[in-house]
C-alpha cells in the first residue's frame, strides 16, 4: 500500500530472526492473479491484496501478515487463507487485527512461535521508531502534494523523496530518524516552485486503500499535479493508527446536519471532509473508492446534498477490473475543466 512497505520492512527486519521478502510492486499482473481466484463481487482491495499474496508465496514466502478491519476487510484473512491453501499452498497466515481489534497478547504469541528469541521490549523500542517514521512520511507526502504541480524541475519531488525514504530505511535510532526528517524537511522546502496565487485546489476522499495505493487510482494525485493543482488528501496510515478513533467524534460533531451516525469505515469522515473542504475554499472534490464499497456508496448521497449546498462540484470515480487509464483521464479532464470554468464565472 504506497510506501508503507518501507516502514513495516524496517519493523519486521528489526524484531524477527527471519529473511524479509519484498513484495512486489502491484500490477496488473497482480490485479489479473487476484481476481481470478476471487468471488466476483467482492471489493477491489481484496483482490489486490490476495493477487499480492500469491506472488509473495510464489517468491518462496512461507509467513504473511495481514492486518485490517472497519468493514468487510476485517474478514478477508480468513477467506484468503482458505482460497491460497485450497490452491495447494502451505504457509501460515498471521492476522494482526481480530474483530477489529488488535489483541496484544495474541500477537505476542504469534510473534513468539515464530521466533523463540523474540523480545516483546525490543518490539516496542522498533515500533515506536516505526510509527515516528510513518508519522514524519505522511508529513511530507502531505507537502508534496501541496507542492508537487508547481515544481520548476520535473520529479524533484520525487526524486527527493525516494533519497529520503532509502536513508530512513537504514536508521538504527530514534534520533536518527529524527534528525533525518528534519533535515530533508528543509530539503523539500528549499526546491524551487512556481504556484500562482489563484492555483486550483482539489481535495480527494474516498474509500482508504484505493486512496493510499496508487496503482489502484490510476495514479490519480500524480494526474492531477501534472494539471498545476494543488492537492489535499486525509487518509494516511498515520490517521488510520493513530488520529482517527478521536477524530471520528469531531467529524459526527462537525458534520451532524448530514449525518448523525457512523456510515462504517470511513463514510462518516468523507463526509466532515467534503463539508469542511467547501468552506475552507477548495474548488472540487474528487470522491474515490473500489467497486461495491458500501460504506462509501452510503456517503455518497450524503455528498450530493453537501455538493448542491456549497455549490462545489463533487466527482465520483468508482474502480474495478474493467477500467482504464484513458478513460479515467478522460473523466477528469472533464471535471477539472468544470472546477476551472466555474472559477472564471464567479470570478
């Protein structure tokens, strides 16, 4: 899912006596392996997650992870492990997340039968290095898309990005890595951008892996740059872990003449998200998820409403198997000429 692999890797690399295989990069390779062996209407991150799977297995990988919950994606390890050992592969699935819930002391045995020198202390000392490292990427992933479609030298962002990431890989202490972020913080702010003061502004929401994975949007963020806008994207793993059991209470309060309850997932938050980015200025909004995720699918009424109200256009970009990079360009052009042309009316 994007980066994260980077921090998990240094996690897992640092607590278990074990060869950490890299999964590959997602493509449609992957989308093609995990929808063949998928029920057919069942939500894209399953298939994309199971068509990883298979290729890690097939890399010799005999231990997964899996970790999630919120919706259905708290059921899929079961299903999965059923349909990978039903494929004749022999490996042993560890799930993180139960019901939603993390259980500690279950995941302390997990960790234990599969290394006897595990240390529950020396865990902790890695996993608050690796949540300080995932909190100091989402900062400056956030930066980056505020900044990235005015760049003067193209892929100096990323190019950046890439060279800090690859150093915070190889930290051995907290300090490092602190000193490291704020280091390439500087970095980032001394390239060379050239933003318009009246520059468009898109703020995308949406179901969680679609939004965080890139292959499965089509790259939309790097899209959008490439049409001089400016950005803006909540979700990250640093929200999902560490901000959003407190802030769901904020977003009922907030949003409480839409909606008075929790839609699942993060239904509820897309919708604070879109009230607060109409009123905060934005010019559009760009609502993705993958096919048949119910939970967005109930916010996205809610959004119409909020739509007409603040007159701010709202686009819906649903993925599956069946689409295309042409016609996902095609859509957006479409809209950003909209947000554009409603720009120079109210101008």
């Amino acid at each position: 899912m994007g980066n994260y692999y980077i921090p998990v890797k240094y996690l897992f690399s640092h607590i278990l006596d074990a060869k950490i295989i890299d999964a590959p990069m997602i493509t449609n390779k992957t989308v093609e392996l995990g929808s063949k062996y998928s029920p057919d209407f069942v939500c894209m991150p399953f298939k994309y997650t199971l068509g990883t799977m298979i290729e890690c297995l097939d890399k010799k990988a005999n231990v997964l992870f899996q970790a999630g919950g919120g919706c259905r994606y708290g059921y899929y390890s079961e299903l999965q492990e059923r349909i990978l050992k039903d494929l004749g592969y022999d490996f042993k699935l560890v799930n993180l997340v139960t019901m939603g819930q993390a259980d500690v002391k279950k995941i302390y045995r997990d960790f234990k039968s599969l290394d006897d020198n595990f240390s529950g202390i020396k865990a902790l000392y890695y996993l608050f290095i690796t949540s300080k490292m995932v909190k100091y990427m989402d900062k400056i992933d956030d930066f980056i898309r505020q900044n990235i479609g005015f760049e003067v030298k193209k892929n100096s962002f990323i190019n950046l990005n890439k060279e800090m990431l690859y150093k915070f890989s190889k930290v051995k202490s907290y300090m490092g890595l602190r000193f490291l972020y704020l280091k390439y913080k500087r970095k980032f702010k001394k390239i060379p951008v050239k933003k318009d003061k009246n520059h468009l502004k898109v703020g995308i929401i949406g179901e969680l892996y679609t939004l965080m994975e890139p292959f499965s949007n089509y790259f939309l963020e790097r899209e959008l740059a490439s049409y001089n806008i400016e950005v803006k994207r909540y979700t990250n793993a640093h929200y999902l872990l560490f901000e959003k059991k407190n802030k769901v209470k904020w977003y009922l309060k907030y949003a409480r003449d839409y909606a008075k309850y929790r839609l699942g997932a993060d239904g509820l938050d897309n919708v604070g998200r879109a009230k607060y980015l109409c009123k905060h200025g934005y010019d559009g909004i760009i609502h993705i998820k993958s096919s048949f995720c119910t939970p967005e699918i109930s916010a996205m009424a809610i959004l119409n409403r909020i739509s007409s109200d603040y007159d701010i256009p709202i686009a819906y970009f649903s993925f599956d198997t069946e689409n295309s990079d042409e016609a996902m360009k095609t859509r957006l052009e479409a809209f950003l000429d909209m947000i554009k042309m409603r720009r120079d009316r109210n101008e």
